[in-house]
C-alpha cells in the first residue's frame, strides 16, 4: 500500500515539475511531448489512487470482520470438555438464543469460529468431539482404534 502512495506521490511530483517547465516551452511539438507525459503522469496518479481506494475498502471489511469475530469472542470461554480436551464453550447467559456450543480452540487461535461437531465412534463407541474445518478431533471418551482412521474429519480450511 506505502508502494502505491509512493507511486502517486512521484505520479504528481514529476507532473509538477514538468508544468514548471511548460511555461518556457515556445516550441509547439516540444509542448506536445509535454502535455503527452504531462496527461500519462496524471493518470499514472489517478490509477495509484483507484488502488490505494480498493486496498483501503478491502482493509475497512477486514477490519469490521476482525471488531465483529473480537466481540464474538468474549462470549466463550476456554473449558475442558473432558478428558483433558479443551474447546472455547459459550458461557452461560451468552448463547444469544443459539444452543449451547463450543468451538474449536485451534480455528479460534486462527480467528475463525467453527463449531464443534458431537460424534459417535465405533469401534468402541467412543464419543469425540470434531472439527470440520481445521480436521482437529478430541477423545472424550473411548480409546483411539485404528479403523477411527477413516472417520477422522477431512479439512478444508488452510489447505
Ligand atoms: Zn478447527
């Protein structure tokens, strides 16, 4: 962003300087040539401006998103959900008329909210706790099986 302000700035200065110059240019096809870079310079500003414009609104959502995922934040908090496998569970009285739920503390890390999934594995029927996004799993109860490998959660995020 610094390199496309530097690139307007430099755009303007040499526009600058060249209308400086103008005013002693009597010969026609010289104060063409003038006009030709004085225009080029002029839209190689405006076009340094247009992306510092797309840049600057891209940072503004940005932005909201991280003030709106901050605020968000502040109704978890991280808890054991059992067998020492911690997750963000939403504290009571901050569900906002959601069911009770717990995120991923690994996406949380990441800022991005992703809802624990309650599973069923079997061998064993071990309960586990799921993450779709980042492919993260927890035993909460049962032991870890071989064939559980085929049931683990393919990530999508991050790849
Ligand atoms: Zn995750």
């Amino acid at each position: 962003m610094v390199g496309e302000a530097m690139i307007g700035i430099t755009a303007l200065k040499s526009a600058f300087d060249l209308t400086k110059g103008l005013k002693d240019v009597d010969d026609r096809v010289r104060l063409n040539d003038a006009r030709m870079e004085l225009q080029q310079k002029i839209l190689d500003a405006q076009e340094a401006q247009s992306a510092l414009l797309e840049k600057l609104g891209n940072l503004e959502k940005e932005l909201a998103l991280l003030k709106s995922w901050e605020a968000d934040k502040q109704r978890y908090a991280l808890t054991d959900m059992g067998s020492g496998v911690l997750a963000y569970k939403v504290k009571e009285g901050h569900e906002n008329g959601e069911p009770s739920h717990s995120l991923c503390s690994s996406c949380y890390n990441d800022s991005h909210k992703s809802i624990l999934v309650s599973a069923t594995w079997n061998p064993g029927r071990c309960h586990v706790l799921v993450c779709n996004d980042c492919g993260w799993y927890g035993y909460i109860s049962g032991m870890a099986h071989a064939e559980h490998k085929d049931l683990r959660p393919k990530p999508f995020r991050g790849r």
